[in-house]
C-alpha cells in the first residue's frame, strides 16, 4: 500500500486506523477542476479547458469554439488561469505533500446516532467511561421521495461499520503568495482542491482495498466525480452533516493533530485546506439537506450532543 502506515495506537483491534501523506503528482490527477474553476468565477463550460488534450492543436479548437468574442477573451483567461495553476502545481511538487487518516469503525445505528463499537470510550463529566456515539440531524422536510433521511439510516442497527476521515495539506501551502493577491488566491485554491483530492483518492482506496467492499471497482475520473461508486463520503458542512461542532467528535478518534489539523473553537478546521467527515458504504447512501432544524429536533440534537440548545444553535447557523 503506497505511502501508507498502519497505526494501531490508542484503538481497538477491532478498528484500523490509516494514516498517508501524498507527493502532489499523486493526488493532482483527482482534482475536480470545475470546482477550481467555479471559485473564480468561471462557469463550468469554461472549466472544461482541464479536460482538452495538451497540444496546441487542441487548445485552440477549444478556444475557437466560443463564437462570442467576449466569451472567447474569457475562455482564454480561463486558458491562463489553467496554465498558471499546472505551472505552480509542478514547483511546488516535491517540497509540499497532503494527508489523509482514515479509521474505519466497527459500529451500528440507534435512531438517529451511530454508535461506535469495538472498544471507543469517551469519559463524561460524571466520571464514568460510555460508548462514544455521533449524533445526527434527520431531514426536516420530505424530498422527492417523499422520506426524512437521516446518515444513520445507512447503517445497519446490528452490525455495521463505518469510515471517518480528515485530510489536509501542509499548513504553509496555502500561507504562500505573499503580497500578491493573484499568488495567494491561486495558492488557496489550488491547496483547497488538493485536500479535496486527496480525500478522493483515499475514499477510493478505502472502497477497494483497505474496507474492501468494492476491490473490483474500475471508474474513470469523470465518474468518480459523478460518485457513481457504492456509497457515500458525506463532509462535515454538507446538507446533511451541518454540524461544523461534529468536528470535535471526529477528532476523538482520528486525533486531527497526527496530520497537523487543529480546530477552532468553532469548530472550523486549520488549515482551511482540510476536510473530513464520514464513509459509508450502503448502496442506498444518498445526499440530502437537512434544512432548518426545527425546535423538537434541536432540543433532542443538543440532548444527545451533552450540549446546552445555545451552544447548538450557533454551530447550525
């Protein structure tokens, strides 16, 4: 397993816990490029530029299929940008890395919790040791399918098992550029799509070798960004993983600070080139929003949270 380490400390047997950093060449080719795009303001056509072939050929067949000349000066804008990014990507190759941690848990579902099992204790402020759970927030209103889906709802109730995960890149990646706006920008982004790409190709390896549910499992990037794979990677600040404050609950486990993330006390994670959230491997898995969390569900969150209503409320806006 490529650049990958086994870390058995402070976990139970009966959970694996995954720790990896990646050279950029290895996780670059998984960057969803539209969502590059989408933060300067390009529209999707525009982005489309990451996916013609390399020669000049082809880039100005590209280029002159924008009829429009206001569209044609702003699709070669989005040529520039492009080229910028691929220029810096390669500097910066070799000197910065991303990382990964991933533990996949036993568990299962009670209600709108999942409950991890295989030896995961928390102490309360009672004294006494309890499973440690993850609370959930369920739909509020019904969607298309006229259900209020909860993620817990994608694990069995009697055994199951679960992936939590948080990547990042390293801190000073997206701190570079200095007092040039247009470097510090392209820095930031371009370290955002990497954490993001990295916890692409880590769900993949997850999917086929290291949980093993899909080891056959053969997509092209285009459908992995369509998320045509079994399951699901839903991230904490997504529809239906509002909750910035499940951060410090996925911390508990994967102990951010191994791969140099720390939290705020909201919650928010540092650096902001990171993500985590869950895996979750029923075929059924699907994403949803939450939506506005009404009063008898937030009271009942926060209850099994151990949270004051107040505290709730500001981590849900």
């Amino acid at each position: 397993m490529t650049c990958a380490e086994k870390h058995s400390d402070s976990i139970s047997a009966d959970n694996m816990t995954y720790t990896q950093s990646f050279p950029l060449h290895e996780v670059a080719p998984y960057i969803n490029w539209l969502y590059f795009f989408h933060v300067w303001g390009f529209p999707a056509r525009l982005g489309s530029i990451a996916k013609v072939h390399g020669c000049s050929a082809c880039r100005q067949n590209w280029l002159y299929s924008f009829h429009d000349k206001k569209e044609r000066a702003r699709a070669h804008e989005a040529m520039q940008l492009y080229d910028d990014a691929q220029r810096l990507l390669n500097s910066l190759d070799g000197t910065f890395h991303t990382h990964a941690r991933v533990c996949l848990c036993e568990a299962h579902s009670e209600g709108e919790d999942i409950v991890l099992d295989g030896g995961f204790r928390r102490d309360t402020t009672q004294g006494r040791e309890e499973t440690l759970r993850l609370p959930l927030l369920r739909q509020q209103q019904p969607g298309e399918d006229g259900l209020c889906w909860c993620l817990s709802d994608f694990v069995h109730p009697v055994k199951d098992k679960v992936g939590l995960f948080v990547c990042s890149t390293d801190r000073a990646l997206e701190e570079r550029g200095g007092q040039d706006d247009y470097l510090r920008l392209l820095h930031q982004t371009l370290a955002d799509r990497l954490a993001e790409a990295t916890a692409e190709k880590v769900h993949e390896q997850v999917r086929r070798e290291l949980w093993g549910y899909a080891p056959h499992e053969q997509f092209t990037l285009e459908e992995l960004f369509a998320e045509r794979y079994q399951g699901k990677r839903p991230a904490v600040g997504y529809p239906s993983l509002p909750d910035q404050s499940f951060n410090f609950l996925l911390d508990e486990v994967l102990d951010f600070s191994s791969i140099g993330v720390s939290l705020t006390e909201n919650g928010a994670m540092v650096p902001h080139a990171s993500t985590s959230g869950l895996m979750l491997s029923h075929p059924a898995t699907r994403h949803f929003s939450v939506g506005d969390v009404g009063q008898d569900q937030l009271a009942d969150y926060a209850r099994r949270r151990g949270m004051k209503i107040e505290e709730v409320q500001k981590f849900l806006k």
